[in-house]
C-alpha cells in the first residue's frame, strides 16, 4: 500500500490539488541546484509557493522573496542547515528540522516525517562516491500488518528525471537487509533510467504551524 501527500495530484502532470499548477521543478527550468528545486516543490506543496517552476522570474508574490534569499547561495550549492536557516528567515511559520546520522537512522527519521504528512528533503550518495544529490520524499510504500504499517520505500520527486506522469513520484528508495534480517547501510534508488546504491546522509522535514486552509480563513 502506498501513502502520498495529499498536496499532490497525479495525471498526465503531475499538479498541487485542486489547482492545474504544476508542482514538479526540473533542474534547468530555472537551473541550479537539486536541493533548490526540492525546496521549491516542498513550499508549493505547503500552499506557501503557487508557482515553483518559475520562481526566478516573480517581481513578486512569495516566488520572488524565496527567490532574493536563495541567490547569494545559488552559485555555490547549499547545506541542509542553510536551508534550514533561509526557511526560518522568510518568517513564514514554518518549522524545519534537520536530522543526519547513519544510513538507517535518517531512513528512520525520513519515514516518520512523511508518515506524518510532511515533506522531506533527503539528501544521499552513491556507495563508494562522495557527491551528494538531493530529492523531496513525498510518500511511503509498506506492508500493513495487522495494525501496523511497515513502510520499506520512500517515495521521491527528483528533479533530475523525468516529470512524473500518471504518479505522484519519479523514484523509489527501497531499504535493503543485511545478513540475519538487519537493516544494511544503503538503499536501492530506482528510476524510470537507472538503479543504483545509494547511502542517505541527512535529511530535513518541512512542519507547518498551520494549514494553507487555516492560513486563508484568518481575517486580515
């Protein structure tokens, strides 16, 4: 059984629910960065960005104060704790929490957030490489055992592949078992292109004090 974030909507686009905007931000539609993107996706889907795709070219609205804050940052890349930083700093009520530790922990950790309905940044490498890529974890796949739910594979938006079409996610992060049934130190990441092992590194959830339908029913 899988479980998605409600924000979401699949079809031939994949769109932010009840709305035709599209969600998924792909590396060069603005370029940069993959935790950029990410980012991007996960406020869209928190009703705080109407229009993640295009969020260099607003003179305003939220998309272009996002926009001010990320460039001193564009060129050079960004750390889960600076984003963790710009996010506070928009003052937007959001509250980011940011995990690292070994693979299986920050598996742990991922699993949890998105079992919660909040999204989370991921970031991972390939085994035996140092370079890090990131990717938004939008919903779990598991088993239900009687009453309990055994979520084996995080469902992920990646803006370096292809737009999800007739889904809500592009890649899947499959937990692996060592010998005697434990947890091994990396993940099975799948795409509709490759198949590798990957090591997450850390991870940030994204939690709202408030929903986007409590926000909106505030008076002024």
């Amino acid at each position: 059984m899988q479980q998605l974030h409600p924000a979401l909507q699949s079809g031939r686009r994949l769109t932010l629910a009840n709305s035709n905007a599209p969600a998924f931000s792909f590396q060069g539609c603005w370029d940069g960065g993959c935790a950029w993107h990410a980012t991007a996706m996960a406020l869209a889907m928190l009703g705080f960005l109407s229009d993640p795709l295009h969020v260099s070219s607003r003179r305003s609205a939220p998309e272009a104060e996002f926009w001010r804050r990320a460039q001193p940052l564009y060129l050079s890349g960004v750390s889960l704790e600076e984003l963790q930083a710009l996010i506070r700093e928009l003052d937007w009520g959001l509250r980011p929490a940011c995990f690292e530790g070994t693979h299986t922990d920050v598996f742990r950790f991922s699993k949890r957030e998105v079992m919660r309905g909040r999204p989370v940044i991921l970031t991972f490498r390939q085994s035996r490489r140092a370079t890090l890529h990131a990717v938004l974890a939008v919903g779990i796949e598991g088993r239900k055992i009687g009453a309990t739910f055994d979520g084996h594979t995080l469902l992920v938006v990646d803006s370096a592949e292809a737009e999800p079409v007739l889904a809500a996610y592009n890649a899947r992060l499959t937990r692996t078992a060592a010998d005697r049934g434990r947890l091994s130190g990396n993940a099975q990441y799948v795409t509709g292109f490759d198949q590798r092992k990957v090591v997450l590194t850390g991870a940030m959830s994204i939690r709202s004090s408030a929903t986007a339908a409590e926000r909106n029913a505030r008076p002024p």
